[in-house]
C-alpha cells in the first residue's frame, strides 16, 4: 500500500528501515479474462480496472467501483494490491474482495477473500509475503453503492452485494473496523433476490464505527438501504 504508506510515513505512523519499489514489475500489473472468471495483476491502478473492456464486460460493478475510488491522482497511482495490504476499513475494494468471493494470489499461496481480512489494517499476510494478482470469480449478478465522505471520497458505508456460484454474499466496507459480510441481509436475498427483501432487517450498529461523519447506529441503517440500491 505504497499509496497509503506515504501519509503514514509523514505521521510518524510507520518507520520502516527499507522500502523497495515494485512497480514496474510488468508481470505484476493487467487484466485477464477467462470463461470463469478475471485474473487482476496486483499492481493494475484503479484506473486500469475502471477502463479495462473486460472487466467491464465481465463485472460491470467491479469497474464501477474501480472508477469511484478517491479522485483522479489516487486512481491512477493506487493499485488493487496495495489497496487489500493495506486494508483500510474504510477501502473500496475490500467489498468487493469479499462480496464477490474472490482468491487473492501470493507468491507463495491463494488466499480465499474469506479467509484474508482480519481486522483493522489487519490481513492473512505472512511477514515478506506479497499479493501478485486477485482472480475474481463472474457472478450472475453484482452491485455496488457507496455512501461517501465528499471530502476523502472513502466510505462511511459501501456495500458490494453479489450472486452466483458462491451464493448470495452481502459485503460492507466503512461501516466498523473492517470488511465484513452482513449475513442477515445475505439470507433474505437468497431467498428473495428483491430490494423489498432488505426492507426491515436491522443491522446492530453497536460494535460499528462511530465519529464526527455518523454514529454507528446511523451507519448500521445504512446497510440494508445501499443493499437495495446496490440490487438495481
């Protein structure tokens, strides 16, 4: 999360002895698509994503949230890789990490998305390990909705909401203190894929975040209205 470390660096957040540069490592960076899926280079900008014809084509949510990320400068210097290392609990791509079920890629192991986030800033990712590449697998169907800080352009809440081989998968980014799947409204959709299915379902907000932008329990409403939305 080059992008991100920068910020830290001049907070005195982080203090590392050495950093290398992997950004011109070609084979780390571009879009492929199969019948099953897309494979994304870790190191493909936002901006690659959101104007690739094949993710556009394949997940058109995918690109849509690639394309809504910060501003113009952070799409085209951030990458999808440094994004889910750095895992920021208020990240976009995370959700879609998540809400699509996808492998992230090592080079020394795949990593189910469920398996990867792990809290604040907080990942499955051994000392020295890094991402290569997100194979992300098609879904029949995928949304995403975003409810932003204007300022930031990060979410307060984002949700990701997805169905296909995996099932019906609600994810939420910005809401607590990382990723997660809203299981309540996962079920309602895979009994009835409809936006009035997410009327009524209640999302505790009591362990979400809370600050000057919105309390948890105002964030915690939030959840099932995106998820409408997100349906279309």
């Amino acid at each position: 999360g080059g992008h991100s470390l920068l910020p830290m660096l001049k907070l005195r957040l982080a203090a590392p002895s050495a950093l290398i540069d992997i950004g011109r490592i070609a084979a780390l960076k571009g879009v492929t698509a199969d019948g099953s899926g897309l494979r994304i280079g870790a190191m493909t900008t936002h901006a690659a994503v959101a104007a690739s014809k094949e993710v556009a084509a394949a997940i058109p949510a995918l690109s849509a949230l690639a394309g809504g990320i910060g501003d113009r400068q952070v799409r085209n210097r951030g990458t999808l890789g440094g994004s889910l290392a750095n895992n920021d609990p208020a990240a976009d791509y995370p959700a879609a990490v998540l809400g699509l079920g996808a492998t992230i890629h090592t080079d020394k192991r795949a990593i189910a998305a469920d398996d990867f986030f792990k809290g604040l800033y907080e990942t499955a990712l051994a000392a020295g390990e890094v991402i290569t590449a997100v194979s992300f697998p098609v879904p029949e169907k995928a949304g995403w909705q975003k409810f932003k800080q204007p300022a930031s352009r990060f979410c307060l809440v984002g949700v990701f909401v997805s169905k296909g081989s995996q099932g019906v998968r609600v994810a939420v980014t910005g809401a607590g203190p990382g990723v997660f799947r809203a299981k309540a409204l996962e079920a309602k959709l895979a009994a009835s894929w409809t936006g009035a299915s997410c009327d009524g379902v209640k999302i505790d907000g009591t362990n979400l975040n809370s600050d000057l932008h919105g309390s948890g329990e105002y964030r915690a409403a939030l959840i099932p209205v995106l998820t409408k939305r997100a349906l279309g």
